[in-house]
C-alpha cells in the first residue's frame, strides 16, 4: 500500500521522501506547486495542500500510512485536523506525526500548544500512530551561520540547560523506520511517542566554543536575552512568528531540550548508527564555506 507524505518538499519531508524510496516503500506525496518539486523516480506526486479538501480527499485514494508534517503557520491547527479528519474518512488510521519535543508542557508557545493538540487528537480518535517529538533542529544553524562567520556571535539564545539539538536526516531516517513498520503491520499498532534527540545536550556557550574551534578563531555566545532575537526574526518573517519563537527560546532557556532517560540508546538501536552530532555538521558547513 501506498504512503503519503505531507510536507515533502521541506528540511525534514525531503529526506522522509529519499528514506522511503531508498527502503522500496510506494510514496505519495502532496505539494502545492508540482512543477517546482524534484522527488526520486516512482514516486507519484498529487497537486494540493492541507486546506484543499478535494485534493486531500483524491491525495489519500489506496493510501493505508500518513506522514503528516505541517509547517509552522497562522492556520496550522486547522490544517492537521482537517487532515486527520479526511484520513480517518478515507480509512486511514496508520500515521507517524510530526510533533515537537514537550508539546505537553511548553504550552504558551502556540506551536508547541498546536502539536499537542493534534497529538491528542490521534490519541482518543482510534489512529494508530507513532508521535515524534524533536528537538530544535541542527539544520536551522544555516541561517544564523553568517552571523556567526562575520560577527564572531552565536545569537540563539538556548541557555544554559541543554540543548540536544537533532539533525533532520536522522528524523526523517526514524521517520521512514516508523512509517514501513506501521505500514507493514499485520495489525494496527498502539500510540507510541519517540522523543527525537541529538546526542550531546549542549549550552551556548558550548556551542559557541564547537564554532570556535571550527573556525579556529573567537566566537561568543550572545546571551539568554530573546529581545534581539525576535528583533532579528522580524526583519525578515511575520511579527507573529517570531514574537512566537522568541516564546520558544525562553522556554528554552528557562528548561532546556533535555533527552529522557533511554531516547538516545532508543534512537541508536533504530537507526543502528549513532546519532549525527551537531560538531560534525558545524565542521561540514565551515569547511564548505
């Protein structure tokens, strides 16, 4: 049977997309704009998004497994539950979510309070899904890298209690795990939620001192005050945006991204490697630079 992947097109949909093929899994996948995507061959492309009900609708046709990733926006509540709505009408009730890690806790950063919706959702409607709840991604330094590169900064304010960033190949690697099995299963499987992690929990500083070694030169961290950075976020993305990811860094800052005991030996077995550490991918994009 057929999977369908949401979000395809994105850091993380991308590589769930190479992943799938790479395992011979039939793919899916919905976009807006198919003339602008690029996916491997066999993989069959539906034109429309998660507001279009008709698209959706013919999307899911000899669909069993869902891959539902939605991108952080003004409706984005309404898109996964209009979704899973039209999933479970078509029959579908095998999906792997995208979530984010404590969606239950960090409740007032609207994102997070988004996600955990969509979680219990899946949870008391009868679908049989796999939750993942990552952290901040590694990949998410390429837009802050030529602050760092000419300024001698690192600006994201993610504290001093830790931070586990994760890379998005290993999500989308866990991704495709979690899709075949559910996909491939006699049965429907019960809710589970897999915490996805990187594997050094780390501080600003920290992460400042892995750039200065990359660079072979002095860089600092910019502090746990968010002020500038949702200043910065605003010059070039909504107010709302990122007046809501200057809410997720204090939370950060104030608890950290801190594994659970077991994610990271959880994560290993998965994939069984160990975990893309955010030193090498500093290392890679310095190197290339």
């Amino acid at each position: 049977m057929t999977i369908l992947v949401t979000g395809a097109t994105g850091r993380v949909g991308r590589h769930v997309v190479d992943q799938l093929v790479k395992r011979g899994a039939a793919v899916r996948v919905l976009t807006r704009d198919p003339s602008k995507a690029s996916f491997p061959a066999g993989v069959d492309v539906a034109r429309g998004d998660l507001l279009d009900i008709d698209a959706l609708r013919a999307a899911f046709d000899g669909v069993r497994t869902l891959f539902l990733l939605n991108a952080v926006t003004g409706d984005e509540f309404t898109q996964a539950i209009l979704t899973l709505n039209v999933a479970r009408e078509a029959g579908v009730k095998r999906v792997v979510y995208l979530s984010v890690i404590h969606a239950d806790r960090f409740v007032n950063v609207p994102h997070f309070a988004v996600k955990f919706g969509a979680e219990r959702m899946l949870q008391q409607m009868g679908f049989s899904a796999t939750i993942l709840r990552p952290t901040y991604f590694i990949d998410n330094e390429h837009m802050i890298k030529d602050v760092v590169v000419n300024h001698g900064v690192y600006p994201v304010p993610i504290g001093s209690k830790g931070a586990a960033l994760v890379d998005t190949r290993d999500i989308g690697e866990v991704a495709a795990i979690e899709l075949i099995r559910r996909d491939q299963a006699a049965d429907t499987l019960p809710v589970e939620t897999i915490n996805l992690v990187g594997p050094d929990a780390l501080t600003g500083t920290e992460v400042a001192a892995i750039w200065s070694d990359a660079l072979q030169r002095p860089v600092v961290y910019g502090g746990d005050d968010p002020t500038a950075f949702e200043q910065n976020l605003a010059s070039f993305m909504p107010t709302w945006m990122a007046y809501e990811m200057r809410l997720m860094v204090e939370r950060y800052v104030a608890d950290g991204m801190i594994p659970e005991a077991g994610d990271i030996e959880r994560l290993t077995g998965l994939l069984g490697r160990p975990l893309r550490s955010y030193r090498g991918f500093v290392q890679k994009i310095t190197a290339a630079s």
